[in-house]
C-alpha cells in the first residue's frame, strides 16, 4: 500500500512541475540564493524524481533495470553539466546554446524511452499473469512469436497473396 501511495505522490509531483512549466507559472521566475531559479530547481526535479520512480519500477538484474540507473545518473548530473555549459548556476546562455538543447532532449528522450518500456512490459505481464504463462513460457510464446514474424518464407507468402485479394468496384 505504502508503495502504491508513493508512486501516486510522485506522479502528483510530475503533472504538477509539468503544469507549472507549461504555463509559466510566477513562481518559477523566483531566485535562491546563489542565482538559483526555483523553475530550474523545479525541472531538475521533475528529472532526478522521474528517472527514481523508472528505476523503482524496474525488476532486479534486468537490463531494463541497469538503464534506469543510467537514467538516473543522467538525471542527476544534468543540472552540473548544465551549468558547465552556460557558465552560470542560471542557466542564462549567452552565446551557443543548442548543446544544452540536445542535452536536454537526450535526457528527456531517454526518461521517456525508459517510461514507454515500463509501461509495455507491465502490460506484457499483466497478460502473461491473466493467461497464466510463466515467464519462462511467456518468453518463449515471445520468441515464437518474434520468429514467426520474421520468417522469410511466410512474410514472402504473405506479401505475394496480396494481389490475389478481390477488389470489389462500386
């Protein structure tokens, strides 16, 4: 229950940073001491709190579970290399500023690659528990499947029968 509550909290957390930095909220634009925004502290955040709950999500010794990791040590250093690349704990460039754009995408790329790969595989599992299928059989169904899709032959089949297929005219 007590985890339940806690994933809830933190979503709280990421729908309301979101809300606030999609609209601009005043309250972003305030300074901390030393020329920190609280926008910046706010995305930072949202960052480090998301890449903690993929990395909650993920199965021990699952590769799945080593990139959350990555994710969250990503998250962790954005804010330092951030700086480093405006040159001040504002984040106000001055010049060059689209290696701090790509930097930010890959970070928000990889929180949201991690996000869609949580997601599929608790629905994966949800089905595999509903029909019953170990997750030994399940990865075997998996590979039998991946298999069948890829097999040359029947693909070849497949592809050739298409111009058999009656067109009806009106």
């Amino acid at each position: 229950m007590a985890r339940n509550s806690i994933h809830g909290l933190v979503w709280v957390y990421i729908l309301f940073c979101v809300l606030s930095l999609a609209t601009g909220l005043e309250w972003l634009e305030i300074v901390l001491p030393g020329g920190f925004p609280l926008g910046t502290l706010a995305m930072w955040a949202l960052f480090v709190v998301l890449a903690w709950d993929w990395l909650r999500l993920a199965p021990r010794m699952t590769r799945r579970r080593q990139m959350a990791w990555l994710g969250l040590i990503l998250a962790l250093a954005w804010y330092p290399v951030s700086v480093f690349q405006a040159g001040n704990p504002a984040l106000t460039f001055y010049g060059d500023s689209m290696p701090w754009v790509i930097w930010t995408a890959t970070l928000l790329t990889w929180l949201f690659s991690l996000g869609v790969w949580t997601v599929l595989s608790a629905l994966r599992n949800q089905r595999n528990s509903a029909s019953g299928n170990s997750d030994a059989e399940s990865g075997a169904a998996w590979r039998s499947f991946l298999s069948q899709i890829i097999e040359w032959p029947s693909l070849w089949r497949l592809v050739s029968s298409w111009h058999r297929v009656p067109v009806r005219y009106r």
